[in-house]
C-alpha cells in the first residue's frame, strides 16, 4: 500500500471553491463557456452540460504566448551577467529564486484559490561564488574592456572544483582577487601550442583559441593533452577566445565555461582563468580569431569562492486542483538563469511561469493539484530533484505524472528540432511501452504539435529522481534525438552549455518555444481530466523501506538504484524513503518487506572543514532497527568508501563510514577497511546469489566485513576479503544482510550491472 510520508510541504485538502473543471475531451461531460470583459486577459469561466450549449469561447492553450515567454526569459537571463554562470549557491542563483517568487506573487488568482510558494533550502557538496572576471587587452596604443567569465570548476569533484577557488580557502566567502598583467602570448594553430617547453610562458598571458581546445570537438584526452601544454609552460594567466557557428563539426565553445577542460587543469598558486567571446572584443579591433595576434598585453583580474558545503534552493508551487487526493508535477531546473543560460535552463524556468500565468488568466482551476517546481543545482551535480523526491513520498504516491522541459534547443544547420518526450521504460522487465510520452504525445496530435517517444536507459536529466519511485515521468526537449548523436554530443548539437546559450538563440525558436509549453500544460489539465492509466506496475501489498536519515549524499539513495527500484514495483511493493535529518521510529518501518539501511555521510571532509558537523545512528534509532529484525524483518546494511555522485562515480572519501558499525555491531557485523576492485565473487550458496557469479561495485569503493561470530555466511569476496554476509538474528527468523559497497545496488551508467541479484533481493524479500 502507498502511505503518507512524513516530510511532505503541502497537506493535499478540497477547497470549498465552486470551481470550473477544465474537460478537454469530447464526449458528453462539461465544456467551457466564457464570457470575455473588456479586459482581454481576464475571462469568467463558467461550467455547463455539453448538451445545447456553446462551445468554449476561451482555450487555455492559446493564450501561451511566445512574446511572454521570451519577455519573461530575457528577465531571467539579465540576472547576473558574468558574474557566476551556473554557480549552484551564488547571489545569481539566489537572486533567480526571488525572481520566480516575485512572479508568482503577481497572480491574484491564483493566490486567491490557494496557492502555496515555499522555498526549500538544502545543502550541497560545494557552492560556488565569482565575485570578479575582468579582462582588458590592449591593441596597438588601445586598451578595451571585455566581458570575460571565470571558470565555474568542476560540477562533481570537490577534488577538482577546489582548483578554482582564488584564495585555495573553502570556508570563506572573503575576497581574494588575483591578477595577471602582462605581455600575451597567442595560440591560434596547433603548433605552436604543441611546441611549448615547461616553464617557457612564465610571465606572460596565454591567448588561446578555444577550437585547439575544444573537447566537443576533439574529445576530453585530445584536448587535455593539448592544454597540458600550456600549464606545463607555467603562464601567469590564460584567455580562451570561443567564436560562435551554427555549422557542424566547428566550434561554438561547448563546455568551456562549466565540465570544461580547464576543470583539470591549474597552477599554485592559482592563476586567473578566463572565457572572453570573440564577438565581445569588436570594439578593440577584433572581428576574427586571425586578430587575435593583434592583442599585445592583457590584465586579468580574478575573484572566486568554492565553499563546502554550499547552500541552494528549490521553488515549490502548489495551484489547488478540484481535486487535491491527486497531482501533477511540472518542473524545470533554475541554476542557470545567469547569461549565458537561456536555453538550458531559463527556457523551462519561463515556461513554467507561463504555466501559472495562463492558469490565472484562464481562471481555470485544474482537475488535480498541479504542483510546479523550479530545481536548484541541476546543473552542479543534480541536487535539487533527489531533495525534492526524497522529502514528497506522500506526493508522489498520488502524483499521476512528472514532466520536465530541460531545455529549448537550438540545433546546428541541418538539424531538425522536434518535439521530444523522453522516459525510462520497464523493458528489461518484459513491458517497453511508456504510458505518459505516449499519452502526451496523442494529446499533443489533437492540437497540431507532432511529438516523437524516446526510450532512454540513461541518466536524464531530473526525471532520473522519480524514476525508482515507479512515478510515471517525461522529459520535453526539442532535440534532433536521431541525426544529433551522429554529429557529435547532444549539448553541442543544441547550443547548450556554451557562451551563445543566449535570449537570441531562443528567439530562433520561439514557435516550438510555445509548442513545448503548450505540452507542459497538457501534463497539467489533460492528464487530470482524462487520468488514464499509466502505471504498468500491479498496486503494492507491501514495502521496501529505504532509510536515509544520516545520509546526506542525496544520490546515494534510491537515485541511483534505478533498476533496483523499477524490479521493486514491478514485484508489487512500494518503494518509500526516511529522508536525510529525520529520525527513523518503528512507524516508517510499518509493512516493510524489506529495509535499506544507506551510509553514513555528511558533505565536511578532510578537503574544507571536517567538523563542521558530523552524522551519527541515535540508540533510539539502533533500537528501532533491532525491534524490527527481532520480529522477523529482513534488513540490508550498505556502506561506501567514498561519496558516491552522479553517473555512480566514487568522489572524496567518505570519512563517516566507519560509523555505520554502531549499528552493525548489535548484529554481530563489523566493517573494517577499504578493499581494492571492482568486482567480487560469489563464493557462497543461497538463493540471493542463484545464477550470480560475480557482482559489479564501484571501483575501490567496498569496504571488507569481519567478525560475524560465527552465524553469518558469507555470499561473495574480493580474494579473501568478505564483501556480502548474511547473518541470522534473533528467534523470529530475522536477518541481515550486509553490504560493503553500496555499488551492488546501483545501475552504473545507466547498465543492469548485477540485475538477476537484484531480482533476487527484492523476489526473496517478498516471499520471506
């Protein structure tokens, strides 16, 4: 059965509003009728039998606008120009928040009905903070300043994103500017670059054309081995020059402010790092990268802050529904309104906005809830989506359908741009329909906009977070899906991630701008109406309870246990989730068939401020856990030697795993120390390891187990150093499984790496 989740924002409750619900299929049933006042935008709706009335005068899908959505992205892409680009925490981001907040404010309304604007704060494994990205270059007796970005670091490491904090300190948000000033040194062919001895710049500021670089281009290792060059010869500061194409195969500076080559790349102490566009620089002369050699000194100044943990936000909008026991959520991800960032993602962020505008304006109240979230920190590491599913398990229970628009793409010539709606289907479990693109896509048809369905087993964006959910999800992209991929990657072939992702790009496409909102606003009012049935999973007789109380790490959770959690639903049980800070009692373990203890961790490390805060199991909490096995359960103990981050990639080491045995203690299991490797060996018999010989982890990332006392069997080890034990507990016929790495859980890569072992966990939990 699906239960309340403690942790919801919003309490579902029926207003006592007589409200007009919007039916947009034929038949008999109720229509609209409008009466439209002098004031165009504001009409009376009115609900009435279809029998001999009027058909509807005012249709909520037309009065998407595309002038109001590029009205309101511009506003949104004015935020912060070159003063933090996709920087997850920053003044931009939050000024982003207030912004989307200041517009939802406007619609009386909606207001008026029950709407519910709440920021949710959350931490993040680093923030990041561009106080200053100056540049002046000088051209014969000329000096001119030009917009210049600084590099935002690398989005998952903290390793590497700590090469780009200015002063090398992640505690402080103190300024520390750095400048360089001096004679350059130009590369605009690849010889000369290749010809550099180490230590051969000291002094003087490399000026590199950014297509040498270019990984979108060349791919990571060509264009690593090229920039080495050019740290290795020890230069006091670097300017990328990116020139803008719409033609495939050149470049338009694909990645070279955020997951950039630079990322990896930096002196010490740190030297200032700059992107300028070409484009910029025509007031000094340069209209092509040939000018370049033109340039004779340049001064770079430079300003950044990497802080650990950092902070951002999501924006949770609930419109009331006529009927509040269900919902739909629309969403898109706002950490990158600053300019560059237009397309992805200030599109969907307006797109969004637009949505609630023409709610007011319609004055339609939704069939159902329909709740429109802005996510923080998509483009930092996907943040926002796991916070916003782990702390709304009540939500989704009742949600009928997640949509998200990523993004407005802008292709390359020759590219097409078409509708897309994206999903991960339950084909490895025998069913490769995907019941909410397919849905859409028909209710797209019917009014003129052709959509294709896509099957992606992969990483997709932030529908990724609902996916163990079993909650019915799309992703909405204009992207030429089927040509794009022979080009090259999919952010180069739509203009994303790159100094052009500008107001211009998506006023090229302002039509499927609209078409791709109007899509967004059949999720909200058709898929209520029509509620159709779009899960393929049989209604849970139970529940596999994943707990994540002292994990803070929000993708070491059912986020990355994609094919675990669809292998859940797909048996009849009802994956649920105890979120980070909430302390477990005996009443989230109610009917569990299972449950999932995750590791120990908290975001301070070795790398900033360690002791910050630290997390650790409550004996009330152990004791729960205890009286849980006691009675019977079955309860699986998982631990990680390193943070474990998108793309299940192990990052800084985790330094709470050894806290997980306070727990694991009172079963007789000990974790001990890290082993090497990347797979184990079933080396025993039972039938949660039927038909398994080896298991995929994470490479290094399992940690060995010891000291059962005699009553554990040991499933598989990598050489002698047990990594999967099963112990029995108490006289009710408890157990325990324990885990070393909680890698044997997850879909690396989007890959059913130990899928039959998966089958079995969840086929044993079940039958037990």
């Amino acid at each position: 059965m699906r239960r309340s989740r403690a942790g919801n924002l919003f309490t579902p409750r029926f207003h006592g509003i007589v409200a007009a619900v919007l039916v947009l299929a034929s038949g008999p049933g109720l229509v609209i009728a409008a009466d439209v006042g002098s004031r165009a935008e504001h009409t009376t709706i009115r609900a009435h039998t279809a029998t001999g009335r009027a058909a509807p005068q005012v249709d909520p899908f037309a009065l998407v606008s595309s002038d109001r959505l590029l009205e309101v992205l511009e506003d949104l892409t004015e935020i912060g120009q070159h003063s933090g680009w996709r920087t997850c925490g920053s003044s931009g981001d939050r000024q982003a928040l207030d912004f989307v907040e200041n517009q939802l404010a406007r619609h009386y309304l909606l207001r008026a009905r029950g709407l519910e604007v709440h920021r949710q704060s959350f931490r993040t494994i680093a923030g990041v903070e561009i106080h200053t990205a100056r540049l002046e270059i000088t051209v014969g007796s000329s000096t001119t300043e030009v917009p210049a970005d600084a590099i935002a670091g690398h989005p998952y490491s903290l390793e590497y994103t700590r090469l780009y904090d200015s002063d090398g300190d992640l505690t402080d948000l103190d300024p520390d500017p750095v400048s360089a000033n001096g004679r350059v040194r130009v590369f605009i062919d690849l010889s000369a670059m290749q010809s550099l001895n180490p230590g051969e710049l000291a002094g003087r500021i490399a000026v590199v054309d950014f297509a040498l670089i270019d990984t979108a281009i060349l791919g990571s290792s060509e264009a690593s081995n090229r920039l080495s060059k050019v740290f290795e010869a020890s230069p006091a500061g670097v300017l990328a020059v990116t020139s803008d194409s719409l033609e495939a195969g050149e470049s338009h500076g694909s990645f070279a402010l955020d997951s950039s080559v630079f990322s990896y790349f930096q002196r010490d102490p740190p030297i200032p790092v700059l992107v300028a566009r070409l484009e910029d620089m025509a007031a000094a002369g340069i209209s092509s990268i040939a000018d370049l050699e033109n340039i004779t000194r340049a001064r770079m100044t430079w300003d950044e802050d990497i802080v650990s943990p950092g902070q951002s936000a999501n924006i949770i909008a609930r419109i009331p529904g006529a009927d509040s026991s269900k919902a739909t959520v629309l969403s898109a991800h706002l950490d990158s309104p600053n300019c560059p960032g237009a397309l992805d993602n200030g599109s969907g962020s307006a797109a969004l906005l637009e949505i609630a505008r023409v709610l007011d304006r319609s004055h339609a109240i939704p069939p159902v809830d329909v709740y429109l979230v802005w996510f923080g920190c998509e483009e930092r590491g996907l943040f926002g989506s796991p916070t916003f599913a782990a702390t709304h398990q009540e939500l989704l229970d009742r949600t009928l359908g997640m949509i998200e628009l990523d993004a407005l793409a802008r292709p390359l010539n020759g590219l097409a741009d078409p509708v897309n709606l994206e999903s991960w289907s339950y084909s490895r479990l025998g069913d490769d329909t995907l019941p909410l693109p397919e849905f859409l896509r028909d209710q797209a048809s019917a009014r003129g906009i052709n959509a294709l369905t896509w099957d992606f087993h992969d990483l997709l964006s932030d529908i990724t977070g609902f996916v163990p959910y079993d909650v019915p999800n799309a992703l909405l992209d204009n992207l030429d899906i089927e040509s794009g991929y022979l080009i090259g990657p999919v952010h180069y072939t739509a203009h994303w991630h790159t100094p052009y992702d500008t107001i211009e790009q998506a006023r090229a496409e302002a039509t499927q701008f609209a078409q791709l909102t109007r899509v967004l606003l059949s999720a909200a009012l058709d898929t209520g109406v029509l509620q159709p049935n779009l899960r393929v999973t049989p209604a849970p007789s139970a529940r596999v309870v994943f707990v994540a109380s002292h994990t803070e790490a929000v993708h070491m959770a059912p986020y990355l246990c994609l094919d675990l959690g669809t292998i859940i639903a797909w048996e009849g049980l009802d994956l649920d989730l105890v979120p980070y800070g909430q302390a477990l009692t005996g009443d989230e373990l109610e009917n569990a068939a299972m449950v999932v203890v995750l590791p120990v961790h908290d975001y301070p490390n070795e790398l900033a401020d360690v002791d910050l805060y630290d997390e650790a199991w409550t004996p009330a909490e152990i004791s729960t856990l205890e009286a849980y096995v006691d009675g019977g359960g079955f309860l699986v103990l998982t631990n990680s030697a390193s943070r474990l981050g998108p793309f299940a990639r192990a990052r800084e080491a985790n330094e709470d795993a050894a806290d997980l045995n306070l727990l694991a203690r009172e079963f007789g299991i000990q974790y001990n120390a890290p082993v090497a490797g990347s797979e184990a060996a079933v080396v025993g018999s039972h039938e949660l390891v039927a038909g398994v010989d080896t298991l995929t982890m994470v490479t290094d990332n399992a940690i060995g187990l010891m000291g059962t006392g005699g009553s554990g069997l040991t499933l598989a080890a990598i050489n002698d150093d047990p990594v999967m034990v099963l112990v029995q507990h108490g006289t009710n016929g408890g157990e325990v499984l324990a885990l070393g790495d909680l890698g044997m859980l997850v879909s690396q890569g989007g890959q059913p790496t130990n899928f039959t072992f998966w089958q079995n966990l969840v086929r044993y939990a079940a039958s037990r």
